[in-house]
C-alpha cells in the first residue's frame, strides 16, 4: 500500500507492519546474553514460585496460639534434616526465604516477639499477618510468562531465570546498512564553503544497534543515480536507511532508485514538519527507510517513522505515543503537524531554542519531541509526545 503524505501515525504503523511481514531468523542465547533481545517465541514457566512455602521475613514459624516453646532454626538455603510438621505450641526460628514446614500458620516477624527462658511471646497485633508465601504465588508451572515479540529488559530476563529458564530464543539482529547520500557531506574536519559534516555516520548505527539492530556497514553516496542504485541493492541486508535524496530536486535519486530496483513505496512523505520528504520502502526481504538529509528532519524521521521499522523487523509493536502538556502557545500555520524537540519544565513542555530542519542544538538539548497539530496550540493544551530512544 502506498501513502502519500501520510499523517505520522498512520505511517508509523503502515512502516512498521511492512517491517514486520518480513521474515525474522531465530537464535538461541544464554540468559547472559538474553537483557535487550526481542524473545522469538512465547516462554512458560518451567517451575513454581516459590517452589515451597517459604518465610517472607525473619522471625519464627508458629503454630497455633502462643506462647510457644523454642524448636531448632530453619535457615534459607539449607534442607532441614527434619521434615516433620511443626507441632501446635511450637515456634521455629526462620529466616526469609527459608521453608517452612507443614502446619506453620504464620510467620511471627523478629520485631513482633521475643523471647524469656525459651518461650516465645508474641506482642499485641490485631492483624496477624501470615509473612508466608505459599507454594506458586507468585508463577504455577506452565504459567505464561512473557509473549513472543517483548522486549527483554533485566527484570523480564529474571522471570525467565526464576520461571528456570536457562536460555531462551531471541530473534536474530537484522542486518543494516547505512547510505549517507550527498556531493556536499565531508567525513572530517571542519566543512569547508559548500560542504557540510557527516553527521549521520557515527550516530545513526549506534542508534539503531540501541534499538536491536545488528551493527551497520556505511557508505557514502555521490549524488548518481548509478551509485544510488548500487548502495540500496542490499539484499543481504534487512534494513538499508539512507540519508539525503529524498526531496524533489535535480540531485535527489532515492525514487528513481527504488523505482528501477522495483521496490514498492510504503510511504511517500508524511504531512509533518521536519520530515516531510521520508520515504518507506519494501522489496523482497528488504525495508528501505529513506530519511530526509536535514539533520533535524532526519533525526526526527527516525524517531517517528524509525523505530517503528525496527520494532516491526523484531516482531515488537510500537511504543504507543505518550502526550505532554504544553506550558506555551505554539504557533503553526503551515499544512500538517509539526514535531518540536521539547524540554520538560514544572508548568510544562516548552519547545527548545534554535530548531528547525537543519538544526540540531534544539534535540541535543531536549527531553522528547511534542507534535503540535495543523492550526497550532495554546498552553495548557494536552498534545501528542513520543521519547527519544536515547
């Protein structure tokens, strides 16, 4: 399906499904390895937790009213030689985690009690709290624990490691490559009159290997249809992003690339400010994003459209799109929604100084990207925000 001049959302789920059609490899790793990994598949619990009914605190074990008389300790860790039930009248001291045994009715915590001549005296509670946890509270064997497509943070690898799982599969990393495009850009060193700095090289890889990518190949790109061509025939590649051609003058190849490699347009522009000129392809096993050349517009373009194509290439759904409230008024008389780099005040979001579509001091500075819609917004208006994956 092709889009022209899509609103933002519509691209961002249109970009991202395209991704996600294409086929993912599979791998298996280590839990080690497993904390920013995308899981392949749907994982269940291999165990209970706790495994048994276990202290939730340090205390004693007891059972029935008390006072209690004294029994031997139970610690976390150690299997008691005894596995007897605890007898009414008995108190067992226990440490947190440890097991209790059979007929423990709950667990008196250190601060509750003490203790005289081996008996065990409970202070004035009229809520007697258990302090146990019971067998599979918290996870049953077979309970699902994470679905396919979820990202793993560290707390999610540690449900994996207590639902005992020590390895799961992980989607495999897609492939990139990086085109930086333009006659104008230089590698290094100060630009000289007509030339700009490469600031795409070094940023964007490392961006996109934060968000599950492999690591990039890059290239830079004279303005030729030729080596435009030549740069996105990338089948062995996943992703190709491209920066610059993608406007309608005289050295802007991207189109006519695409068009002569026969991939389909997913979307052609979007009606959004910077960024308007972003393109989303598909051919085969490859999704193309092609950002405009502006910095602004670019970084915008991978914020918005960018990392939806990742998520979709991992099997991940985008993160749906937060919302701030402005603390000034935001002028836009100009077709379409405009993005601003924003930072977070106490009275709310106020747009950053010295941005537009070739500056990029503005995002360097902020906390997110705020879009206002076509017609503006006055302070005190809720508008949509999305993060920066940074």
């Amino acid at each position: 399906m092709t889009v022209r001049r899509a609103d933002w959302r519509v691209a961002r789920a249109e970009a991202s499904d395209a991704a996600r059609a294409l086929p993912r490899d599979l791998e298996t790793v280590v839990l080690a390895d497993a904390v920013g990994r995308t899981l392949a598949r749907d994982a269940t619990s291999l165990a209970r937790v706790p495994g048994s009914d276990v202290s939730a605190m340090d205390g004693w074990a007891v059972a029935g009213e008390g006072p209690w008389r004294l029994g031997p300790s139970i610690v976390a860790g150690r299997v008691a030689d005894d596995d007897g039930s605890l007898p009414t009248g008995v108190a067992r001291p226990v440490t947190t985690g440890a097991v209790v045994p059979d007929g423990t009715d709950r667990v008196l915590r250190s601060e509750s009690g003490h203790v005289a001549d081996g008996v065990l005296t409970a202070d004035d509670d009229p809520r007697r709290p258990s302090h146990v946890r019971r067998a599979g509270e918290e996870i049953d064997r077979g309970d699902a624990l994470i679905t396919a497509g979820t990202l793993l943070t560290p707390p999610r690898v540690a449900v994996l490691a207590l639902g005992g799982h020590d390895a799961v599969p992980v989607v495999t990393r897609p492939t990139v490559a990086l085109a930086v495009l333009g006659d104008e850009v230089v590698a290094e060193g100060v630009p000289g009159r007509g030339t700009v700095r490469d600031v795409f090289s070094v940023p964007v890889p490392r961006l996109l290997g934060s968000l599950g990518t492999a690591s990039a190949t890059t290239t830079r790109v004279a303005d030729d249809l030729d080596a435009t061509i030549a740069a996105l025939d990338r089948p062995d590649r996943r992703l190709v992003v491209t920066t610059g051609g993608t406007a309608h003058g005289p050295t802007d190849h991207v189109r006519a690339a695409l068009d002569r490699l026969g991939a389909e347009l997913v979307v052609d522009g979007l009606a959004m400010r910077p960024g308007q000129p972003l393109v989303v392809a598909r051919r085969d096993d490859t999704v193309y994003l092609c950002l405009p050349g502006n910095p602004m517009a670019a970084y915008v373009g991978l914020v918005v459209v960018g990392t939806a194509v990742v998520d979709g290439l991992l099997g991940r759904r985008p993160a749906p799109p937060g919302s701030v409230t402005l603390a000034v008024d935001v002028a836009h008389p100009r077709p379409g929604a405009l993005v601003q780099a924003y930072r977070a005040t106490p009275d709310g979001a106020v747009p950053t100084e010295r941005q537009s579509s070739a500056m990029l001091r503005g995002l360097a500075d902020a906390d997110g990207l705020l879009v206002v819609p076509e017609g503006g917004a006055r302070a005190g208006d809720v508008v949509p925000s999305l993060g920066l994956p940074w």
